[in-house]
C-alpha cells in the first residue's frame, strides 16, 4: 500500500511539473486568521488554512455567475482535505532530488508541494454562507464522488443577488462565501458577470503566458523554475499592466495544471507580488483517491499532455462563451504549446465572440512558422527559448492535426541545443 501511495504521490507532482505551477518564497501553509482582514470584501481577500488538527481546508475556486431568465446561477466548487506531513516530506525530497535544488531552497520546494500531497477528505457535509447576508442564510454542497471535491449549483434571485452585492459593497460583481461547517475552513468568491453586448472578457493562459517557466526548454529548467527558484512574472512586455490596462473586465485563468496548485498560483498571482488583476480559475481534475485506477488515469493524462491540455481549455472556453453569448473575449497565450490552435479552432466556432488573440511568441513561430500565428496580436520574446528535442518531437507531430505546413525548428537553436 505505501508503494501505491508514493507511486500515485509521484505521479501528481509529475503533473505539477508539466503544468508547472509555483507559489512565492515562504513557509507551507502560514496561519491565518478567520476573517482576512477587516472587510473581507472590500479587497481582493487572501485564502484562509487549517489552524488546529481538527479543522480540514476547504479550498474553493474562484468561478463566474451567469444570468439565467431573471435568476442568477453559478456553480461552486471546493476541495476538501487536509495536510499529510510525512507524505508531503517524502515528496520535498524526492523534489529536491530531481529538480536539483539546493538546501538553502528546501522551503521553496515544501511550500510548492504542499497541497499537492494532501489528503482528500471524504463523505464531508460542507455549508457556506455569504458574508453579510441578512437572511443567514446557509447553502450545504455535496461530494458526487468520493474524491474530496463539493459543488453547488447556485441559484439566487436577481433581489437577493443586489441585496448582497449591496451589503458587502461590491461594485462589480464579486460576492464572497465562507465555509460555515464543523470543523471546515475556507473562503471562496464568485463573480456575477453582467450579459452585455458591448462587454469585453479576458481568457489567459498561466505557464510562459504570464509566468515565467520556459516550458519549451525541457524538464529540467522547468523543474528549477518550478520548484527551486523564485518566482518570475513576465515583465517585458509588464502583462499584468497590460491585463490592468484593460479596465475592471472579468478575467479566466484558464491552464491545464492540476487543481492542487490553486493555492500557490493564487498566492502569487493575485494576492501576491504577481499583480495580477482578480479572475476565476479554471485548471484540470487530478484525483488524489489513491486506487491503481487513479494511478493509470495519471499516467495516461500525463502520456497525452498536449492532447489533455487542448480538450481542458477548448471544452473550458467554449463553456464559458456559451454562457455569455452576447459578450466578446480577448484570448491570451504563448507558442510553446498549443495555444494558438485551440483559439483558432475556438475563432472558427464562434468568430463573432473573438474579439481578440494574443500569443507570446516564447519560440520565435512568427519568423520560423508564421502558419500559425497568423492573423494574432504576436508578443515577441527577446531571445525565445530554445525549444528542446523532445519537445520540439511532441510539439512538431501535433501540429500535423492542425497544418499542411511542415513545423520547422528556429535554425538559432539548432537540434540539441537547450534554452
């Protein structure tokens, strides 16, 4: 049995690897106060963790409501668990080892690990309330499967809907939720999108989009920049400036990385030195039910991760259009996977709601495979990343699915060469 968990440990932090998400320099799971700070709703509030043995995280992601006749609907969504320290140890280490890092690192390395070696926790009865709500009114999500994850398909009248916008003083949409439950922590936002036909949206990428990972470069610089460096947003062009530019749209962080890393991509991204604008996140499900079953499921989501990482965002996208028909979206992305095809597959669905795509070009496509990036907003990178072999194998064979034209390498590489 311990074989099978270190075996499925190991497999989840593969999948942290190839999304290769990261949270700032700090301690694992720092504690905090209940109530985060004194208005909860008045800024962008930070996550709330597990103060006592007792008390079990419930993480929840921060998601869109849509109008639905003169209803709102949303769905809420959390994961339930808890910290598992020897587990999350033996992964620091094995981490450590693989990506090379060095002692004085070893708490970088802890803390981006950390949610990723928790335990799910089953069978939990989650309710939540919104803060300030005057009928207290308390709303119980329910687990489908016996994977720690709740959900909640939300229902609020449009007069209750203002009435809590008014009572937490949001003025543009967001409202906040705490868990209520015994022995559950946690605090989740959702964001009441207006169906305007003159509203403009932003969907963005994370890795190489609007961090610095370097995925094209190959394992071994992305397990550095993942797990043993500090963390590096994309300052040149400043993104998040270009993203903040834009106004007070609504903004989808759409990646393929495992749920789990939620927490440390927030913590960076949002509340912290990222500067990053508030938005709903949208990654990929990873059970953490440690079967043999789960285990093969990872291994085969992993072997495709190209073909994962198209379908998660490509089904997340055109969802998230659907509910909003009459608004336009920006699409934000980079050329080191597949960004640019799952836009363009998206613009030809629904070309009267791409107002906009944006690719930074991490591998210089523009010069060496304009193909694909034609008739995009392209963000040059000076100098790309050298794109490994094995990447370059994998990136060059999906593009037959996509293009007639043969996928050339960028001759300042040249074969072998790494970034």
């Amino acid at each position: 049995m311990k074989l099978r968990t270190h075996l499925a440990s190991l497999v989840i932090l593969m999948a942290a690897l190839i999304s290769s998400g990261c949270d700032k320099h700090g301690p694992p799971k720092p504690p905090s106060t209940p109530t985060p700070g004194p208005s909860p709703t008045a800024t962008v509030p930070t996550r709330l963790h597990a103060r006592t043995e007792k008390e079990k995280e419930v993480t929840f992601y921060p998601t869109y409501g849509y109008r639905s006749g003169t209803d709102w609907k949303a769905r809420l969504r959390g994961w339930v668990h808890k910290d598992h320290e020897h587990r999350a140890e033996f992964a620091a280490k094995v981490l450590q080892h693989f990506a090379k890092c060095d002692d004085t690192q070893m708490d970088i390395v802890r803390s981006r690990s950390a949610d990723i070696m928790d335990d799910n926790k089953e069978n939990e009865e989650v309710e939540v309330k919104f803060y300030f709500d005057p009928d207290d009114k308390a709303y119980p999500l329910v687990e489908p499967k016996d994977d720690g994850i709740v959900t909640l398909d939300l229902t609020l009248t449009d007069e209750k809907a203002k009435q809590l916008l008014e009572k937490q003083g949001s003025s543009n949409g967001w409202l906040t939720y705490r868990a209520v439950s015994k022995n559950h922590i946690g605090l989740g936002r959702v964001r009441l999108i207006e169906p305007d036909p003159n509203g403009v949206s932003l969907v963005t990428d994370i890795d190489d989009t609007i961090k610095i990972t370097e995925v094209p470069a190959g394992q071994p610089t992305v397990l550095r920049n993942t797990f043993c460096l500090d963390f590096r947003p994309v300052r040149d062009p400043d993104m998040a400036a270009k993203y903040k530019a834009l106004g007070d749209i609504p903004v989808h962080y759409v990646s393929g990385g495992p749920e789990q890393l939620f927490g440390p991509l927030y913590d960076f991204l949002i509340t912290g030195s990222g500067g990053f604008p508030e938005g709903t996140f949208h990654l990929n499900f990873f059970s953490t039910h440690f079967s043999l079953d789960s285990v093969n499921h990872l291994m085969e989501s992993l072997g495709s991760s190209l073909q994962a990482t198209y379908k998660h965002k490509h089904d997340t996208i055109t969802t998230l259009m659907q509910k909003f028909p009459d608004r336009k979206f920006i699409l934000v992305g980079d050329s080191g996977e597949v960004d640019p095809e799952v836009y363009n597959e998206i613009k030809s669905q629904r070309p009267a709601q791409v107002k906009e795509i944006w690719i930074r070009d991490v591998i210089n496509d523009d010069i060496v495979n304009h193909f694909r990036l034609a008739g995009m907003t392209v963000i040059p990178v000076n100098p790309p990343v050298c794109i490994e072999d094995k990447q370059f194998d994998k990136l060059s064979e999906k593009m037959k699915q996509f293009h007639t034209e043969t996928y050339n390498r960028n001759p300042a590489c040249g074969k072998g060469k790494k970034g």
